[in-house]
C-alpha cells in the first residue's frame, strides 16, 4: 500500500497546571482537496475521533476519508516539538470489522500514520498503522509499520484483528528518545521495541484516514460505523507505559 509522506501539523497544546493535550483535525475539504486528490474530509469528527458510516459504493469506486491540520496542509507547520529525553508516548483506538467481508469489499486504514521530524529536517513515518479487511477467505490483519525510513518498511509487524469487549483495536506507540527506538503494545499486550530511529525526533505530525470499496446494496456492512481516534492526552490512555513516560506535549503520566 502507498504511503504517503505530506508534512503535517498537530495542533498539539500543553496549558501549564493542566493536562490536557490535544491535536487539531481542523482542515477544511478545499485545503484537503488540495493535497490529497480524490480524499474527502471525514463526515464526523468530535475532537480527535473520525469515523464515517458504510453506505453502498458505486461500481469500480472507493471512499476516502482524512483527517489532518489546516496549517501543515497550507504549509505553515512542520509538526509541534515533542519531548526530547526520556519516553513519550500515544495511542489509537480504532473500531472495523473483525470477521471477514463478504464478495469483494475492502477497509483501508489509510493513511494512518504520525510524520517525525529528525535534525536533518527531513519527515519520516515513526509509525504507521493499516488494517486490510478482505472478502474470500484473506485473513484479517494489522500492519503496524515503525520506522525511519520514507516509506515506514522498516520494524513491520503483522497481527490478526481481535475480538475485544468493546469491540475497538486499541494500539499503544510509545519513543524512546534516550535509545532512538520505537515500541508497540497491541490490545494490551506489549510488543516491545521493534525500531530504532537515527535520532531523536523534533516534532511529530498525524494524519487519519480510511477508504473502503466494493460495498454493495446486500452487504451487511450498511450502516455500520468505522473510526479512527488519535489519543495523546495521558488522561485517556488505555495502556500502562514505563514509569516517568509523557504524553507528546510532555506531561507525565
């Protein structure tokens, strides 16, 4: 699947005696347009939550939905700084399907991925997830690809997609930037490191996405809602990370 590598801006805020970090999916569909031909802003998006609902696709046609900055897309940002010793960390929280789809029908986590930004100034996928949810008999599965390199080919993993209570596949990215490495803990269950990077990241930047196809008007897919949610206040983290670990505007957890 192609990566794409378009320098994003978080939006990211840290308030001094108070928590909270957020990210800003504030770009508007002609910004969007602009850059990503063919995409579409997603139909919702309640603060870093984005998701749309299945509806029948025309023949030989696909839905493509984003999520991203204004200012990164007009070319004001190169990402917000992130902390620069210790761990940090993020997580996803996404809700597809986790059985088989029928025919020909196809879900795109895509493009899903944070940009980081070394000294040399240059923007690389630190981590990219992408669920490829096929009809026949494909299994379901999650890449979750950590790397330096351009096209993030670097520390690839693939997992099956779960069944879980609440019915979401949660996924936790957590940096350290003392050792340059990348960990993943996936539903729970800590992966450890699986990357280096070539040094410390300045600024991150993130980007949602999903696409789907090949819905027709008997599939059980109808109506059903997909998301994506970028959770980087440490209020709401699922996951339990190494003692001393920031969320990305670097507040401990």
């Amino acid at each position: 699947m192609k990566k794409l590598t378009i320098a994003l801006s978080t939006g990211l805020m840290s308030m001094s005696g108070w928590s909270a970090c957020s990210y800003n999916f504030d770009a508007t569909q002609a910004q969007i347009s602009a850059v990503f031909s063919g995409f579409q802003k997603f139909p919702s998006i309640v603060g870093q939550k984005t998701s749309f609902t299945t509806a029948v696709t025309p023949e030989n046609s696909q839905q493509m939905y984003i999520a991203a900055n204004g200012n990164a897309i007009s070319g004001q940002s190169n990402g917000s700084a992130v902390p620069q010793s210790g761990i940090f960390a993020y997580e996803y929280k996404i809700k597809v399907p986790t059985t088989l789809l029928p025919n020909n029908e196809q879900i795109f986590m895509y493009p899903n991925y944070a940009d980081a930004y070394y000294d040399n100034g240059k923007g690389q996928i630190v981590a990219l997830y992408a669920n490829h949810l096929l009809g026949s008999t494909t299994p379901n599965k999650v890449t979750i690809g950590v790397g330096s390199t351009v096209d993030g080919a670097t520390g690839m993993i693939e997992l099956p997609l779960t069944s879980t209570t609440d019915g979401y596949q949660k996924i936790g990215i957590y940096v350290n930037q003392d050792t340059k490495q990348v960990g993943v803990i996936y539903n729970g269950v800590n992966k450890g490191y699986v990357s280096a990077n070539p040094s410390k990241i300045n600024s991150l930047a993130f980007t949602n996405g999903m696409a789907y196809y090949g819905t027709d008007s008997t599939s059980p897919n109808i109506g059903k809602v997909h998301s994506v949610e970028l959770i980087t206040d440490k209020n709401q983290f699922q996951f339990t990370y190494p003692t001393g670990t920031k969320d990305i505007c670097g507040n401990t957890i």
